[in-house]
C-alpha cells in the first residue's frame, strides 16, 4: 500500500532524528544533504526525491536486515505514489555502491568506515558479470549519481535547506 505524501514527510520527521549508521548524521541530515546535492548539480526534481528518499526502509524497517535490503524495503510503500524515475535510482543505489566498488578499487578506499561495513554485508564488490549487467540497466547512470551523493552526504553540522522545500518538490511529482 502507498504511504502519502504527508506520510513519507512524517516518517521523515518522526524517525529522521536516528543516527544514520555509524555516521556522524541523522537519517533526516543525510536524506536532507543528499538532496541538496543533487539539486546544486541540477538534477531533475524525480532524482531529488530519490535522493531525499533513497534510505527511507531504514526508518521503515530498522530493525530487520535493513542494511542488507533497505533499498527495496521502501519500494512498496513508493509505488504508485511516484514515478520510475525516483524508485529505480533508490533501487539500485546499493548495486551502485557494489558496481563502482568492481570499477574503481580507489572508490572502496575512499568509502566511510561505515560504508565498508555495510559493503560486505551487501555482497561485496561486484563480479565483472554482475557489474556488466549493472551497466545494461536502463536506470545505472542515475542510479551512479545518487551513489556518489549517498557517499558525501555524511558531514556533521552541514547546511541544507528545510523539508519544507522537498515537501512542495515531493508533491509535484507524485504519479497522478
């Protein structure tokens, strides 16, 4: 079943406060700067959302293997309430991790203690097989994008702007 838009705020709202992992952020900062970032790079508003969104099984289920299978956690609760263009970057954004890590051993260097962790849990590093069928997938470049922002989006005390902004954005593209 669909949460709503207000819903989706909510969760935001109510369970953000979680630190995010080991990190040194909450849920709700790393969501925020997430989205910033994508939206300084000029990202269209579909990859914001999954930016904004991309880690919301970890406030919907976190105490159930939500690391390993966070990203598609969220995805029932999405469906219907947005468009492809912001549930299949959240669905690949682990296999990103997984495909960058098989494509640039610097990558893996430069990922946060926690990252690693979560990495081995998740599978490891790709095989060339599975990191050729990551680059078939229609939604890999978008899927890249929002990796690299889920990677930076980690800096205590950052700025960004409210949930108010993402709220008006959220509501404009929900699936009629």
């Amino acid at each position: 079943m669909a949460l709503t838009v207000d819903a989706v705020l909510g969760l935001l709202e109510e369970k953000g406060a979680r630190r995010y992992g080991n990190e040194p952020v909450s849920q709700l900062e790393h969501a925020l700067q997430c989205a910033a970032m994508a939206e300084s790079e000029g990202a269209p508003a579909t990859l914001v959302a999954a930016a904004l969104l991309h880690d919301l099984g970890h406030l919907l289920a976190p105490d159930h293997g939500s690391e390993t299978i966070h990203q598609y956690v969220a995805l029932p609760f999405l469906r219907g309430l947005f468009p492809e263009a912001v549930l299949e970057p959240i669905r690949l954004h682990v296999d990103a991790k997984r495909y960058l890590c098989r494509l640039d051993p610097r990558y893996h260097e430069r990922l946060s203690p926690a990252s690693r962790a979560s990495l081995a849990s998740q599978g490891g590093p790709f095989s060339n097989v599975h990191a050729a069928a990551f680059e078939a997938q229609a939604w890999a470049g978008p899927a890249l994008r929002l990796r690299r922002w889920d990677d930076r989006a980690k800096v205590k005390g950052l700025p960004t702007p409210s949930m108010d902004r993402y709220a008006t954005m959220l509501r404009t593209i929900v699936v009629q």
